[in-house]
C-alpha cells in the first residue's frame, strides 16, 4: 500500500496501475494478486488510506464557518497529495472514503435548512464546485498559468486583449484567496436561496 501512495505522490497525473506498482516492487503484475483481489480493490484501498487522513475538526459553529474549515481542509489535503483526484471514481466506483467527506458536507448544508433533494443537489453543486476549484489550481501549478508564443497565437485576434486582461487581474490574487473568495460567493448564494425560501 506504501509503495502505490508513493507511486500517486512521485506521478499524481499517472492513473495508478497494477503493472507500475508490480515495477516499483520489482515483481511480477501477478505477484500482486496475493495482496488485493483486482485492481478496483486496490485503488479502493489506497484512496480509503489516504482519504481516511482526511478528517477535518469541524467546529461548533455556524454552517457558514463550518463550510469554510472543511472547504480549506480539503483544499490543503489534496494540494499536498494531487494523485487523489484519480482516486476518487474510476470505472463504476467511487472511492467509499469520498462518500465519508461528501457526507461530512451534507451535515453541515443540512444545519443550514436544507433536506431531502434539495440537500442533495446542493451537495452536488458545493462539492463540484470546491472540487473543480482545488483541481484548477492544482493544473494551474502544474503549467504555471503560463501561455507561450503559440497559444497567444493561436487565440482569436479577439480574445487576445481580453485575455491579458484577465491574467494581468489574475496574477494580483494568490490561489488561497480566489479559492476563499470561491467559498465565500457558495456560502452568499446559499445564503440568499435560504432567504427567498
């Protein structure tokens, strides 16, 4: 299990597969079976190791704060270990461990007045949302928000002015506060379907 995390942590774009981790052990892909059944098992049992370190202390507080120590553990957790976004579903599964956060996040929108379908989609759109944000700014690193001669030239005459704009804004911002800001504008919009309700 050990040497698959490291295998995540040394390749986190890389999909962990039976015949790199029987190459990181120096044995053969079959070898393996005698520890896990098949590879689902496998991915299961190291998204459950490593998600189970995931466990934020959420305080006694107010929906909205608790929104916001769970949102930024999870931001922290899966900056420090990015292999993870390729372990949370894959082929018909979703990593249990995941369902364990998702239903943390249910029981803080829950304290908030929401229930039943409502609930659920909005755990949806919280999750989706503080996912995409946490997985955009892991790419983000990966490429350095950075576009070369080709990509400038290959943008629409248009969108060229547009666009340095954007990245001239952007760059004043580090990552930590557009993702609080992101948070903050989920916590505003909920905030404002509790009120018209």
């Amino acid at each position: 299990m050990a040497k698959a995390i490291d295998q995540l942590s040394v390749e986190p774009a890389k999909p962990l597969s039976m015949n790199a981790l029987a190459k990181a052990l120096d044995v053969t892909p079959m070898a393996l079976y005698r520890y896990v059944q098949d590879r689902d098992h496998l991915l299961q049992a190291v998204a459950n190791q490593l998600l189970n370190n995931l466990a934020p202390e959420i305080p006694d507080a107010p929906w909205p704060q608790q929104l916001r120590v769970w949102a930024l553990a999870v931001r922290e957790y899966f900056l420090a270990n990015p292999g993870l976004f390729g372990l949370l579903g894959w082929n018909e599964h979703i990593a249990t461990a995941w369902w364990g956060q998702l239903a943390t996040l249910a029981r803080i929108l829950k304290s908030a007045g929401f229930a039943n379908q409502a609930l659920a989609d909005l755990v949806q759109w919280v999750g989706n949302s503080i996912m995409g944000s946490i997985y955009l700014e892991i790419a983000g690193q990966q490429s350095g928000f950075k576009l070369n001669d080709e990509d400038w030239q290959s943008l629409a005459r248009d969108d060229v002015q547009v666009v340095e704009e954007l990245i001239e804004h952007l760059n004043r911002k580090n990552a930590r506060t557009v993702f609080i800001d992101s948070v903050e504008r989920i916590i505003a919009n909920i905030e404002a379907s509790t009120s018209h309700d």
